[in-house]
C-alpha cells in the first residue's frame, strides 16, 4: 500500500474519531454534525461549501468569546497577560508560504473542539481532551489548521491549534496535562480506546511546554499520535501528528513548532 493511500486512511480514521467524539460529547445535535461534515472535508483535502465559506470570508469556525479591544478586533493591543482576539490568532496562525514542504490548510476549530465529555480514568481527562483541543479551563477563542507534507508518500497528518486564555488560564492547563500525562497510561473516551499513552522529554520551547504519545484506536484502526503542546504568555500552541505507517518514527515536526512559535512572537509583539 502506497504511503499516499495510507495517508488518505490516517485522515479518513481521524475523521471518523473526531467526527464521533465531538458528536457524543456535545450531545449529537445539527451544530456538531455540520462540524464534523466540514472537519471531513478539510482533514481529507475535500471542499465543502461550509470549508470554501470559512476560507471566502476569512472565518474560522468559532465565536470569539474574547471580546476585541478594537473596533476591528485587532486594531488595540491587548492586555499582556490578556486573551488574545480571533483576529489575532489569525493573523498568527501558519499558512503554507510560512514553512517550505508543507501545506497549511484551513479548519475552523468548531471542526474540532467540543464539549468535553468524561474520561476513565478521571486522571487522564486533559489527554483525552487535548484529542479535540478542549481544556478546562476552556479557551476563550481558538482556531485550527490542518498540515501535511507536501511530499505525499510522507504519510503524517498533523493538526494545529491556537488556544488563548485569560490570565493564568494557560499555566493551569499545562500543569493538569503535564500530571496527566504522568500517571496516565491508557483510557477510554466517548466509547473509543487510548493506550501506549507516554510522557516525552521536555521540548523545552516557549514559556513552558508538554510532549506526549498515545495510540488511539479509531473505527478498528490503530493511529499512532505525537503531541506537544507549549504556552507562549496566555497563548498555546498545540500540534498533534498522527502516523499509521510509521508507528515508531511518529513526531510533531519540530520545524513547524518553531515556525509557529516565531510567527505568534513576530505578529503579537
């Protein structure tokens, strides 16, 4: 089987796994199915009406629950230890002339993130929802993007997401994900199974940071993820990458990281 096709499947497989946990955990409505119709289509490289709105109007999926300083949105500088705006954390966000070889595409992160929904073990809860990018607390906006390898027998699949709290919001996540990730060894989420879930070495990036592996099992798949996660201020930086073929070498790109990391330091500064 070709590395492209197994790409392909990783998407589908990931699609599918989202698509589920978003629904079970926020109750199954018409919001979180069209959620998960568009997550499909952008995961997988299809176009949706829904996905061609979001990149026509420059939406990205979710409300601004941080109200903007500025008429705009972006035209004030926001508090330092403020949440930063939607509009902020787009113009932040990597697009594909940002980094050589990859291929930024939208995703607006309703397409991901939903209402949590309780894991068991209760100790691996922020884990289990770090899959859809939600945290307790919760962030006051986000947006996501999908990246791939412009090279298709590269077969890795990697989603991003910016995350912005209030003050001091941000540290309490990464501590409960850091402790996490430290006692927790397998769970069940939204009738779905995680194991293999492990603590990496510190990537030691921005303020501070997490990096963690896990395999989900996902509609009779088994999908090896990487995570890491950093806190630049009020901000996180999340990429989670998932590899079907190459289970052992599964890793977050470090040079989309670090692009990430720059682009947030040189647009909010």
């Amino acid at each position: 089987m070709s590395r492209r096709i197994v790409r392909t499947l990783v998407a589908a497989s990931v699609v599918a796994g989202l698509g589920c946990a978003s629904a079970c955990a926020g109750g199954g409505d018409d919001k979180d199915k069209k959620a998960a119709r568009t997550s499909a289509a952008a995961q997988s490289g299809g176009g949706s009406k829904e996905q061609a709105k979001d990149k026509n109007e420059g939406g990205d999926g979710a409300e601004d629950k941080a109200k903007a300083p500025g008429k705009d949105g972006s035209s004030v500088a926001p508090d330092a230890d403020g949440p930063l705006t939607r509009a902020q954390l787009k113009k932040a966000a990597l697009t594909t002339s940002d980094v050589k070889g990859y291929k930024v595409e939208g995703a607006g992160s309703a397409d991901l993130q939903g209402a949590s929904s309780p894991a068991g073990p209760a100790k691996c809860q922020p884990v289990a929802d770090m899959f859809l990018f939600t945290t307790d607390p919760v962030s006051r906006t986000s947006l996501s993007r999908g990246v791939t390898a412009k090279d298709e027998t590269n077969a890795s699949v990697t989603t991003l997401a910016l995350l912005s709290y209030g003050s001091g919001e941000a540290d309490d996540v990464l501590a409960g994900l850091r402790k996490a990730t430290g006692e927790c060894t397998a769970y069940q989420y939204v009738g779905y199974n995680y194991s293999e879930v492990k603590a990496l070495d510190d990537p030691k990036l921005g303020d501070e940071s997490v990096a963690f592996r896990l395999v989900a099992s996902i509609e009779g798949a088994e999908v090896p993820a990487a995570y890491t996660v950093v806190r630049d201020g009020s901000t996180l930086v999340a990429f989670s990458s998932m590899n079907m073929l190459d289970a052992d070498e599964v890793e977050v790109p470090a040079e989309l990281v670090e692009a990430q990391l720059a682009k947030l330091k040189r647009t909010t500064a």
